[in-house]
C-alpha cells in the first residue's frame, strides 16, 4: 500500500472514552492503538478504565514492540514538553520539564535512581532522559528546538574539530560510556576526529540520538571540508570509515559517490536518512556538487520501482489451517508461473512449526510489487504495528482473509486503511468484506491440493479394517464451539444407537488441552463409545490426508466455515461428505456433490467467538446429520455419486492450476510473455 500505518495520537485517544464492551473500556483509538488495544488483554488488565494510563504505555514503552509506533507522531502539549517542572532547580541545564517528570513517573525504577531534590541527581536524570531514553524510549522525538540548540552547542573543555564541535550532548554520552573513554581519547586531536567520526556514523545508530541533529550541526556536516570543497564532511566520514564504500567508489569527490549519497545513502546511512528528512540533502549538498552529479533523480530508495511479483505473507512453516493457506497460495503461484516469495510469519509457540515444504522459497525480504496477505485481517494488523510501515510502503497490499462469520466485525475496520483490496477465498467470505470494505473486494477460491501422503494405513492409525468410518478433523486453536465436535458425536450415536452396528467415527484434533472444559466433555462423551476414537496430535500433513484416505466418509457439523480446507480435501480424495448447509463450504458442497445437513441460524454468544457481537452462524439439525450417516453407510449407490460428484468439482475448481490461472487473469500475468500484460 502507497501510505504508512495511521498515526495515532494521546489526544485523539482521550477524547473517546465511552464506548464500553462488556465490563472493560475500550477506547475508538486510531488504527495501531486500536490494535494493540484488542490484542492485549495484559494491558487492558493493566490500565483498567485508566486510558490515560493507556496513552503512556503507548507513548512509552509501545515503540519497543510495535514499529509502528516507532513510526507515529504522537501529538503531545507543548506545553508539557517546555514548562518547568515544579521540581525544578536553577542550576540544572537543560531545565527539568513536566514532561521528564511524567515520564519518571511511569519508571519506577527512576523513582529510585533519580531524587529530584538534590542538583546531582536531578542533573543526572535529565542527561538520562537525553541520552538513555533517547535509545530506551525514543524520547529524541520530544526534544525541542531550544533543547536541541544548547545540547549541540560546543562543551567548551574540548577544542572543535574544523566546523564540527564536540558538543555538550557528545560529551556527555562519552563521560557515560568507558568504552568510548578508551577508544576515543578526547585530549587528542586523533582521538576526537575518531569520536566524531564514530558518533556520526555507528553512534548516532547505536545511541537512538538522530533526531536531536538539528539545522545548525547539519549545515555543520554539509560545508565542505578545507582542501576538499566538493566534499562535505559527512560524506568523508561515511566513506573513510566503510571500506566497501572505498572499493565501490575508488574517488570521494566523484559524481558518483554524490549521487549515491542522495539515493541509496538514506537507507545505508542514519545520518544521511535524517539530512534527507530535514530536507537538507538537496538543497545545501547538491548546490555544492558537480554539474554531472546534480542530474541525478534525488527519489528515495525505499520508492524504487519494484518487480512485478507477490511477496507471500503467512505462516508458511505454521501446521494449522491458515499456514496450509500461505502454501496453497504458493503452488497456484507457481502452476502460473507468477513470480513470488514467501515472507514466513511467526505464530505463537502453541502452533508446530514442523511443515517444511516451502522451505527454499521463504526469504525475509519482500522483492516484490505486491503484498498478499495470507493471515487473518486481525493478524494483518497486528503486523502493521509490529512491522511498521516498511511491511507496506511502495506496495500493492491485498489482504487475502479468512473470515467465519457474516459480517467483518465494526472493531477491526481499520484494518482495511492497511490493504488496497480484499480477497475473499469463498462467497460467505466475499459478501462479509464487501457489506463493510471501502476498498474493492473479489472472490478468489483457495486452492487444494492431496497428493502428500505418508504412507499410512488404517493399522498405522490403529482403526478396525472391517468398519464404516467416519472421520472429523479440526484445530482447538480454531473455536470448539465454531467447529462443533461435540455435534458429530452426538449425530454419530443417534445415527447408530444399538452400539454394535459396523461403524466408527474417527476425530482427529490437535491442542486439545486439560484446562478446556468443553474438550474435556468431548472427551468424556467419546468414552462412553468404544467406536469412537480420538487422535489428538500434530499430523503432517501427507499423515492428515492419508487418514482420510483411510476412512469411508467426511463429517463436519460446522456452525461456520469461511472455506472449509478438510471438506475439500476429503472430496477431492474421492470421499462423500455429511455438512452443515452453511457458510464458505457452500460453494463446492452443492445438493449433488454432498449430503447438506438442514440447520436453523442463531445469535453468536461472545464466549464462542470473538467479536461476534450481534452475528449469527448455524446450529445444525443433529438428527437430519444421523439420519444422512445411515444413508451413506447403507445406500452404496447414493454414496458413490455423492463421492464421484464431489470429487469432480473440487478438481475444477481448486486444483492449483485452476486457482493459479485466476489469479493470473486478475493481476493480469501473463507466464509466456513473462510480464504483466
């Protein structure tokens, strides 16, 4: 996407303090403070109601975990950052302000290392604030022009260095630094041209100080040095001390060096990033270059033009059903030829990180044009605060989202200032973007692929050879109440209730833990039937499929699916299938390719899934779902068109080849002109 995450400001926030769900708060924040809002109850628990509380995280601490917030502008009085505080002394420079001291109320560990009574410590903490908490905290943003003024300012116990000073701030970091105490000593000609030459480029970096370059040390860095008046010093300093730019660019004073100062040095170089920022590279460098340098185009590198192709987003190692998404996606890609790479995201330590089937195409770079992002709309924009804007600038952003209910939830539209279209992988999922997206939204089905296979059999699982079984799969992480378990139990006993009929039901799960009381029922309730049988574990994926394979039918009594992966898989392996008439599924599982149970719709309760306020799903009719069970295992004739119907679409439609080509005429690919058309 062409823009950067939505700022958010302490000001916005505390102005909207009334909408409320359930028992807690929760402010109409910008985008980023919205997100972190949502997804992180420890700090809902920690601020309560207290939003200012909220806003002083944020301004804070938040920069240290989310990028974005590195990249925000947070709107803060003036007059904070300028007044005296009441604490402060005279004879401290530069004064104390409320602002430092409300920072010092958030630390308690200032609190005790930093007593505002007396001059040493008061002095102390405010060197603190201007150098720790510049890296800490990112306090340099605050600091204000006369602040800025009298810490660039020359200490006047070290002689200059030509037009550079060593200036109050330098010195002060250095008296706080041995290393640079022994490295650099500054009662040496040598040891100060080194200190400079380290503080602009490695220290500024290291430091987090960047921002308290003002206009005056910058005009400092830019007049050229004596002896060489084409070369500013900033550019003798970048050079002499990278020897990979001296092997690049044999002549300082080439044109060449110059115009790679302008263009790639932004991204190389802090210091060059903020010239570049203060808008001071073109016009005080360049009107001292040479004609030949001055033809160069002065564009950031960070908007050259990138490579037509798509930069996968996903969990591309995750064994669950979203990670399968991101590598689906990759197979289509690759059956059309389009160029792309995968840029692997981390889930949570709960999920296994054991599929490494894409491994050589995971690369944590984005080198191309597009951004498709294979995660939930949610996870997108938990990235973009983690990520920041470098996730998304000079792009095309496509957020490719699984969604369960009928509507996007109203908390979360802010996720769509992040993408420049939504792909919905089924028309359930279509039709919840498009009630609410102000962006374009299109249908694009997933693709499915069942060649992987571990070689197992029915022995290898432990199920009996001369049954009918059923089997169900599903994730915990996935919503028990969404996926409905206990459903198929239920249908699977009514369906059978002699208990010595030839049939079994197989449920495969994973992250089942003790802790859930509705696995724990699930649990119980398969007990009391010896032909029910429980895996619960992390399969591969050939492992999965071939358990279906294994089996005679597919069962799913499903509240809401946005796609619904494992009824595909399980038709596309040529196996009948018994399922909630309901949601995304209802694009391949047609009245002549499944057994469709009837269902009734209800209100979603907030305890089954998360920001479900005021949506519905189904609740499946259990005894029309017995009564397709029997059929199946009695109707041989029923169950072989079923089968055969079935198998037949889901091949049409979501072979990856198919699936690739669609995404090709969208984006206008074309694989034998190798270009987009």
């Amino acid at each position: 996407m062409d823009g950067s995450v939505n700022p958010i400001s302490p000001v916005e926030m505390s102005e909207n303090t009334a909408e409320r769900t359930g028992a807690s708060a929760r402010p109409r924040l910008g985008g980023v403070g919205q997100t972190i809002w949502l997804t992180r109850p420890d700090l809902r628990a920690l601020c309560g109601d207290d939003l200012e509380r909220f806003e002083w995280w944020l301004l804070l601490n938040g920069a240290r975990e989310y990028r974005a917030l590195a990249e925000t502008d947070f709107a803060v009085s003036p007059y904070l950052l300028t007044e005296p505080a009441a604490e402060a002394l005279p004879e401290v420079r530069p004064t104390l302000t409320r602002f430092m001291t409300l920072v010092r109320t958030m630390r308690p560990d200032l609190q005790d290392a930093f007593d505002l009574r007396t001059v040493e410590c008061q002095q102390g903490f405010v060197w603190w604030y201007f150098i720790q908490g510049s890296a800490e905290l990112r306090l340099g943003r605050f600091v204000t022009e006369e602040q800025k003024r009298f810490l660039n300012e020359p200490d006047g116990r070290v002689p200059a260095f030509g037009t550079l000073a060593i200036t109050r701030l330098m010195v002060q970091l250095w008296l706080r630094r041995p290393d640079l105490q022994t490295r650099f000593p500054l009662d040496a000609h040598s040891g100060r041209l080194a200190f400079l030459v380290w503080y602009f480029t490695q220290g500024l970096a290291e430091t987090q100080l960047a921002d308290i370059v003002d206009a005056p040390q910058a005009r400092a860095l830019l007049v050229p040095v004596p002896g060489a008046p084409r070369l500013p010093p900033v550019l003798a300093m970048i050079w002499s001390s990278d020897a990979a730019l001296q092997a690049r660019f044999a002549d300082p004073l080439g044109p060449e060096f110059a115009r790679w100062a302008r263009i790639e040095g932004p991204d190389h170089s802090l210091i060059l990033k903020r010239l570049a920022d203060m808008d001071m590279l073109d016009r005080d460098m360049l009107d001292r270059a040479p004609p030949a340098t001055m033809k160069a185009p002065a564009v950031q590198a960070s908007h050259r033009t990138l490579p037509f192709g798509l930069n996968l987003i996903g969990y591309a190692r995750g064994q669950f059903g979203i990670g399968e998404d991101v590598r689906m996606a990759a197979l289509a890609m690759q059956a059309a030829g389009i160029p792309f790479s995968i840029y692997n995201v981390e889930p949570g330590r709960e999920v296994c990180q054991g599929d490494d089937s894409v491994d050589a195409l995971i690369t944590d770079r984005l080198p191309y044009a597009v951004n498709l992002l294979c995660t939930t709309g949610i996870e997108t924009a938990r990235l973009a605060a983690v990520e920041g804007s470098a996730l998304f600038d000079g792009r095309r952003t496509i957020g490719y989202w699984p969604w369960e209910l009928p509507e996007w939830p109203k908390e979360w539209h802010h996720a769509y200032d992040l993408v420049d279209e939504v792909w919905g992988s089924s028309r359930y999922t279509y039709e919840a973007f498009a009630k609410s997206s102000p962006k374009p939204v299109r249908h694009l089905p997933m693709a499915v692929a069942v060649d992987a296979t571990a070689g197992l059999s029915r022995r290898d699982f432990g199920l009996p050879e001369n049954r009918f079984l059923f089997v169900f799969s599903f994730d915990v992480l996935s919503s028990l109440a969404r996926k409905n378990p206990q459903a198929c139990v239920r249908a699977f006993k009514q369906a059978f209730p002699l208990g010595h009929e030839p049939v079994g039901l197989v449920v495969k799960a994973m992250r089942g833990t003790p802790e859930n009381p509705v696995w724990q029922a699930l649990l119980e309730e398969a007990r009391a039937d010896r032909r029910i049988t429980i895996i619960d574990e992390t399969l591969s994926r050939g492992a999965v499929l071939d358990l279906y394979r294994a089996c005679d039918a597919f069962v799913s009594l499903h509240r809401a699916e946005g796609f619904g992966r494992g009824i595909a898989e399980a038709m596309m392996l040529g196996k009948p299938v018994v399922v909630t008439g309901f949601s995304g599924n209802m694009d391949f599982t047609t009245p002549g390719s499944a057994a469709l149970v009837d269902h009734r719709l209800r209100p979603v309760s907030p305890q089954e899934y998360p920001f479900a306020g005021g949506q519905l799903w189904a609740e499946p009719d259990g005894a029309h779902a017995a009564w397709w069970m029997r059929r199946l295992v009695e109707d041989d004739w029923l169950r072989r068109r079923l089968a055969e119907q079935g198998q037949r679409l889901t091949a049409a439609t979501y072979a990856p080849a198919a699936v690739g080509a669609g995404y090709a005429a969208l984006l206008g690919w074309s694989a034998q002109a190798g270009a987009v058309r």
